[in-house]
C-alpha cells in the first residue's frame, strides 16, 4: 500500500514540474512524455462468461486441393464433380444454385450436359477435360442382374399354337386388299394411299375352325427393316405378286429374308382377273429366282387370287393350314410370359400400348415385364379389335396396356417376380449400356482430340513458316462464332404415331447422301402428338416438324412449319422440294446457234490488221450479245469468246438466222484458226440445281 502511494506521489510531481517548464518557455514546444502504467496497475479480473467464452478460428477459404484441369464426363452424379475437383459436397451445391440448367442439387442427380457441368468448374476456378465415363467396379453394378429367356422346354409340356403369318409384297400387288378379304373387313380402302404405315398384328378364324395370326407389313422399300422385323416373328410368308407385273424389287427382298429367315414361303398371285395377267410367266420368273414350285420340280405352293373379289381364297387358307399342320408347331402354355414387341405407341387416351406377339407362356394382368429398358405392370390386355381379354396364350397377338415407357420394336418381352426384380434388372441394363457408351464417347473423345491435335500442329507449322509471331493473349478468352460453312441447311423434327413408323422415316433419312451441298440434320424424333416442346425447339433451330399421322393440335404455331404426312414417300417428295429451294443456282450453258469458218480476210482497221471470220449459220440462231466458243474436230479450242463485230453484207447486226452468210470478228485475234472450224454461241442461264438424293423408290 505505501509503495502505491509513493508512485502516485511521484507521478502528480512530475505533471507539477512539467506544467510550470511550460509556463516559463511559451515558445518552446517539448514533446508530451507518453505516460506508462504497469501491467500489474492494468490487469483486470475476467468475468466468469470472459472465462468462458469460446473462441473460434478464423474460417478458412474453400480453395480446390487441385490445380489445372479436372476431368468430366457425360452423365456424372453431383458427388461425382465434387471429388473431381476435390472440393466439399456442399462447394459444389451452393455453385450450382448460381448456374443455368444445373437442375437438382442433390447428390445423386446426374448433370447429362457437359456444358453445365464446364460451367459450374469454371465458377469453382477450374479447367474441365471431358473424359471417358468411369466404370463402376463394385460388387454389386458388377453381379449379372438380367432376366433371360427359359432354357428349351420339354416336348410334353407343349401344346399345338396357331401359325403366325407374315403377308408381304410388292407396293401395289395387293398384299392389303389380300388381308381385308381374310379378315372380311373393308379396312384397305381407308388406308392412306392404300399403303399399310406399319405393322399391324391381327387373328383371323378360318373356315375350318382353326387361327391363324397375321402380320401385316408395310410392302414398300422403304420399311426394309420393318419388314426384315416381320420376317423374324414370322411362321409362314405369304408372297403376294402381282399376275401383270411379276417380281419386282421388293419381291426380291422377300425372297433373300425369306432365304436368310429360313422360313417356308406360299405364293398368292394375284390379279389373275386383270387383263395382261400371265401366272405361268410369273411362276417361271420365281423359278429362276430359286423357288421351286410344284410343278416345276419343287414344293412350294402357288395359288392363282384375286383379292379384290375372293377368287380362289379358300384354297390360300387351306395351303396355310396344311403348311402349319407340315410343321407341327407347338408352343408352351406354362411358366413365365415370353414375346416380342410388334410395335409401341402413345394412346391419347389410354396412355403407353405395345401390340406383341406371345411365344411362351400365358399373359394375364397383373404380370410384371420387362423388355429392353422398359417395364410394365399390365393393367390391360385387348385384341387386335380393341375389346378386352383375359388371358393371351402363344401365337396370339395382343394389345399390352401399363407401360412405364415406350419398349422398342422388336425387344424380347420376358415376365419377371415383382417390381423389385424388374427395377434390379433394368438399373443393371442400364448400366451395361452407359458402359458401351462410354467406350463409344472414348473411342469419339480420342479422335476429335487427334483432328485438334492435328489441325494444331498444321495452324503452328504454318505460323512458323510464314515467320509470323503472336504474342499469347492475357485474360480469359474470348468467345467466338463457330464457323459457317456457307452451305445451306434443313432441320428436321419427325413425330409419328408408332414407333415403327419413327424407325422407318428414320432409316430413309439415314440413306440422305447430299450433305455436301445441303446438310439435313435431324435434330429430334418421338412418338407421339406435335406438344408445345416441339413447337419450341423448331423455333429455336428453326426446324421443320413432320407430323407422321398424329394431331398436330391446335397450339400456337406461328413461326413453325409443320407439314402433317401419312405416307413416307410423299415425306421424301416433300424433304426433296426443301432441299431444291435451299440449294444456290448454278450456271448452265444453253447452245443456241453454230456457224461453219468458211473462209478468213484480213482487213486494215486504222493501222491495225485483224481477221474476220467469213461463216455460215448452220444451227440455230447467231447473238452479237453472247458468248462464244470455238471447236475443231469436236475439240474446244477457246471458250468465253465475244464478238466486236458481226455483219450481214456490209450492214453490222445483231443476229444472223440459220442459212445466212456473215462475218464475224472475235475479240481475240490471237487465235490461229482456219476454214471448217465451228464457232457455236452460247448464253449462260441461271438454273435452281436438284438433289441428287435417290431413298431408293
């Protein structure tokens, strides 16, 4: 305590003193001591909550643990980036908030566009390379999941099924007007340009009592692999050819598939009514094409028909029911549900269908399917004529309703335990498939790499030797176009109403050649009606919608062009006339006149001396105004000539008809020319070109 008081005693001293120095020197101005107390003097008890008090770190910034380039891939998951960039999981979900088209944040959601996934790097201060998919190794991904079809089935356990039947032909022969006569409709004449658009599966009862499953393909070129389709569900073909025109093209076809397929064919040739029909020289021309009929040294069946008015139909069913009973087909009635998908579509009112053809099995509701990477809980069946049926048994067709998605045509249907087993099977063919795809997308990935690689090395070669030098530019870079070509181009969005009808315009497409002067892109195809999707993407890549025999609606359409079809050639025709429009003019010469050299003269033109042609008009019509060439021997001399001079007598004109003499005096009289030279006149016309694309019909 006294050793406080002695400091404060000292310390009110010395501000004492230094206030009476500064009284004493007004003018000096001395520095102000800084006074110090001690630490002892300062020191403050904390308070229990000071004591308390919990003191945090200061957060630090969350930087990426790698540097450069990151990989990428197509279809990634969100957790997929955060460990590509090595950043934390929430990182990467806070950054997407902020990009365009990012869509769920959540963990597992998959980013199916690079340039999103570029986008949201690029925020993290990252470079992106996109890279081949990884494959997912783990146990489970990798135990074989699928479903297959049963092992054979044992001879007692199967029954007799009805034939299917598969009726092909040329376009025209009567293949059409054939099945309504068989199944007593009169469905043909309604069928657009009386052309069956896809396959159609139908049962017809015969007089004996028996079925019979028909397949009704398209019987035009185009539907090739519609038709190869049919062929591989098919018993028995029934080639319909025509009396008066005999095998064509697509007869032909039927022919190789029928070979390939090794299934027994029946001919029906029909027309025989028609005046011109020749049956023996069309059995003569399928003999040398390698069918061997009775008769001519072989068994196959031929009937004389006529479709149009049932002649001789009877004794067509009674050779497809011998054919089969020939046979012995059977099938098994038992076990888990096999078939193939005919053909899918979008109802408007029930929703997804599927027509198929069952081959193992008996189908009711309630069954769980898997085909492709689609599965269903079937909610209904129905027959070719829309009623509703209980049970389907092999060899019959049927309408499948309860589709989560479309399967495709020709898929293997196959019946599975429950959903869990079908949701097990479908992820594992998913998986297999992104697997494919992903040596796909390398094997693209490395060659686009190689022709940058190249066009890099080229660009750099060039530069070093032209001695050019450009300093690397600072900065982010700057976008820039892509390059246009200059060529003209078509985009194209197909819907249609089946998904066989979408795989054939889209196999005609594919047989497009042209791209060098026109490219036509197909930018989307579905099945289904034209909805407001489309209408937006046709604006956006202003494309042009062809509406295979769906409802166009009556939506806002301005800006968009929609052409409404129902037949694929008249698509083709359409397709055709866009591309000729697009296509530029071209020069093209037009002859219009000859004249024979008969003689030359040299005349004095002020103090010059030029040669002037003495001919005659042989062909056509002479112009002063046009162009010229000039032939000897049928060999061109000189081309894009003009004339300074032509002259009837001793009168300059313009024209000379055929017949009359003139003279005529070119603009190049360098040229060394004599008498029986042909000087031919000739305009250039600008003419719009056609597309040399051929589909093949």
């Amino acid at each position: 305590m006294l050793h406080i008081r002695f400091l404060a005693r000292r310390i009110v001293g010395n501000e004492l003193l230094q206030s009476r120095l500064c009284a004493a020197a007004p003018t000096t101005i001395l520095p102000q001591r800084q006074l110090q107390f001690s630490a002892f003097l300062s020191k403050r008890r904390k308070t229990a909550e000071e004591k308390h008090a919990v003191e945090f770190a200061p957060k630090k910034k969350n930087k990426p643990q790698t540097s450069g380039v990151v990989d990428i891939w197509r279809n990634m998951t969100v957790a997929d980036l955060a460990r590509s960039c090595q950043l934390e999981l929430e990182h990467i979900q806070e950054v997407m908030l902020y990009v365009k088209g990012a869509g769920s944040i959540d963990a597992t959601a998959r980013l199916e566009d690079p340039k999103v996934i570029k986008d949201i790097a690029a925020k993290c201060g990252l470079k992106t390379k996109i890279v081949a998919a990884p494959v997912d190794e783990s146990e489970e991904v990798l135990k074989d999941r699928d479903v297959v079809p049963r092992p054979p089935p044992a001879p007692e356990n199967l029954k007799e099924r009805p034939p299917v039947v598969t009726v092909m032909g040329h376009v025209d022969h009567g293949k059409t007007t054939l099945l309504d006569s068989l199944r007593g409709a009169s469905v043909a004449a309604g069928e657009a340009g009386g052309i069956t658009q896809h396959i159609g599966a139908f049962t017809v009862e015969l007089d004996n009592g028996e079925r019979v499953t028909f397949l009704d393909t398209p019987g035009h070129a185009a539907f090739s692999a519609m038709r190869a389709r049919g062929a591989n569900l098919t018993d028995i073909i029934v080639l319909v050819v025509a009396a008066e025109d005999g095998v064509m093209e697509q007869t032909k076809e039927v022919l190789r598939l029928a070979k390939e397929q090794s299934v027994p064919i029946i001919v029906a040739i029909n027309k025989i009514d028609k005046p011109g029909a020749d049956v023996e020289r069309v059995k003569k021309e399928l003999s040398q094409h390698g069918i061997a009929l009775e008769g001519y040294g072989g068994d196959t069946i031929a009937v004389g028909i006529s479709a149009l008015h049932g002649t001789n139909l009877d004794e067509l069913t009674e050779a497809v029911s011998t054919q089969a009973t020939l046979m012995g087909l059977k099938g098994e009635y038992v076990g888990p549900v096999e078939g193939v998908v005919v053909e899918s579509k979008i109802d408007s009112h029930r929703g997804k269908l599927s027509t198929a053809i069952v081959s193992r099995g008996t189908l009711r509701k309630g069954a769980i399917l898997v085909s492709g990477q689609a599965w269903a809980k079937v909610r209904g069946l129905f027959d070719h004529a829309g009623q509703p049926i209980s049970a389907v048994t092999p060899g019959m067709p049927v309408e499948i309703l309860g589709w989560r998605e479309l399967p495709l045509a020709g898929d293997m249907i196959l019946e599975v335990e429950s959903e869990r087993v079908a949701s097990s099977v479908l992820r594992w063919r998913a998986n297999q498939a992104m697997k494919e795809k992903a040596l796909s997308d390398a094997e693209a990935i490395s060659l686009k790499r190689k022709e940058h690689e190249e066009q890099y090395r080229e660009e750099r070669d060039k530069s070093r030797r032209s001695g050019f030098y450009r300093r690397k530019q600072q900065g982010p870079r700057q976008k820039e176009a892509a390059p246009d070509d200059g060529k003209p181009r078509i985009n194209v969005i197909v819907k249609g109403d089946v998904h066989g009808s979408v795989e054939a315009i889209l196999d005609v497409l594919e047989t497009y050649d042209d791209n060098e002067r026109c490219r036509l892109d197909v930018i989307h195809y579905a099945v289904g009606d034209v909805n407001e999707s489309d209408l937006e993407l046709a604006r956006l890549f202003d494309a042009i919608i062809y509406a295979f025999s769906v409802n166009v609606g009556t939506k806002a359409t301005k800006g968009v062009t929609i052409r409404p079809v129902d037949i694929i050639y008249r698509l083709v025709d359409d397709l055709k006339k866009e591309i000729n429009t697009k296509l530029p003019l071209v020069d093209v010469e037009e002859e219009i006149g000859e004249a024979n050299v008969l003689q030359l003269f040299d005349i004095n033109e002020g103090r010059r001396k030029v040669t002037v042609l003495g001919c005659r008009c042989t062909k056509g019509l002479l112009k002063k105004a046009h162009k010229y060439k000039v032939k000897r021997n049928g060999e061109l001399l000189a081309d894009e000539l003009s004339l300074e001079s032509m002259r009837h007598l001793k009168n300059e004109v313009d024209s000379v008809k055929k017949d009359v003499e003139c003279g005529l005096r070119l603009n190049d009289q360098t040229l060394e020319l004599k008498a029986g030279d042909t000087i031919v006149c000739y305009q250039i016309n600008r003419e719009p070109q056609q597309t040399e694309w051929d589909p093949g019909f």
